[in-house]
C-alpha cells in the first residue's frame, strides 16, 4: 500500500492510497489490467476511504491495483464537502486521470459506495479512461434524491456497463424504486439483489469478500 496526494483543479488536495497486487495473485484469472477506483459513502456522516480498506484489499489480492482516497474535507484531504456531493465529483475525476497517468491500467473501473455512488456516477463519462462502473447501494429513494437527485439522469444515460448492488431491506431504496429508476437507463445494466440486507450493513467488512467477488466478476464481463 502507497500513499500519495492528488490535487484538483480547484486547489483541494486529496489523500489516496493505492493497493497493489502481490507479486503473484491469488486468482489466476486476474488480468490486472483494469485499475479499481472506489468512493466512500458520505462524507457529513463520517465517510472516508477508510471504509474501504477491506474490499480494495480484496481486489488488490484478486490481481488488480485499487485505489482509495479522501475526498475534500474527509480524513487527511483538504477543502470543503458540500452538502450534494457536486463539489466531488471533480475529486472523483481527478483521481481518475492520476491514475490514468500514473499506473496506466487499460481502463478503470468506478466503484461508489452509498453517497459515494451518485458522486462516482456523476464522473463517469468525464473520464475517457473509465470503462464500467459499480454501485453499491445507491441511493435512489425520494427522500436521499433531494440531496443526490441531481446525479441521476449521468449515470442512467451514460452508455458505459454499469452494475447495481443493493440489499433488499435498504432503507433508502426499495427494490421497486431501483427497478423503475434503471428501466431508463441507457447501455448495459446488471443488478445483484442481496437477500436481507440493509444499506449500512453492506459497508460493514462482513459484506467486503462478497463485493469483491462481484466487482472482480464484473471486471471479467467487461470487453476486453
């Protein structure tokens, strides 16, 4: 694990981490082509990468590097979080294009947890390099849209693969309100449904290994 900081256009300095894979990984069928971005959930409720420490360990030991970071005003980064997350998905982009400099992967996959997936969502298409994108838990039900509505119509027009993890029992989005939320959306889209769960479990470090195995999954659905 390195760390190292990033800087937006607008001054923020954000801290990232990045999760290399072993010298050999544990799965043989790692391209480790595909470097994973991942967004951590909230950050007026307490979200920083730290949260997603488990899963980028995960998929760092699956064969592909993944890359967590602060966005503004979370954990060591600087800067002011806003109460939509517009702000941050600048943060977002910015991230990707550092990693599309640096490390050079063939494509990048996004993947947002909670808040973290309307902001991801939002940054999509601004990144030429980022080829598909997860959501974990996305946020869809009509009271979390006055906050986050605005990032809707981007990821649901946005031609890119996209897939949808969310628990049955999530108290923001219901089942129903996701399936008439992606019956718009453009492009490929797949849904992964967890039995009884409820939105906060799935950042909790008993759902990391299942998420790997879904984001590691989709990265080996994605063209090559």
């Amino acid at each position: 694990m390195e760390w190292t900081t990033v800087e937006t256009g607008d001054g923020a300095k954000l801290s990232v981490r990045v999760f290399k894979p072993p010298a050999s990984g544990e799965e043989p069928e790692a391209a480790g082509d595909v470097a994973v971005v991942m967004v951590h959930p909230y950050t007026i409720l307490g979200g920083v990468q730290g949260l997603l420490r488990g899963m980028a360990e995960g998929v760092a030991r699956r064969g592909y590097t993944a890359v967590t970071f602060d966005m503004r005003g979370a954990g060591r980064s600087t800067g002011r979080a806003s109460l939509t997350g517009s702000t941050e998905v600048g943060d977002v982009a910015a991230v990707c294009r550092w990693v599309a400099e640096n490390i050079k992967p063939r494509g990048i996959l996004l993947v947002g947890s909670s808040a973290g997936a309307p902001i991801a969502g939002s940054a999509v298409d601004k990144v030429d390099e980022v080829i598909g994108y997860v959501s974990i838990g996305y946020p869809f039900g009509l009271m979390a849209s006055v906050l986050f509505g605005r990032h809707h119509d981007a990821i649901l027009k946005s031609q890119k693969p996209k897939l949808f993890i969310m628990g049955t029992k999530d108290g923001f989005t219901s089942v129903k309100q996701l399936q008439n939320k992606l019956k718009s959306a453009a492009g490929r889209v797949d849904t992964h449904l967890i039995e009884g769960a409820g939105h906060f479990q799935m950042e909790g470090p008993a759902f990391d290994a299942q998420m790997v195995d879904l984001i590691v999954k989709f990265i080996n659905s994605l063209p090559k």
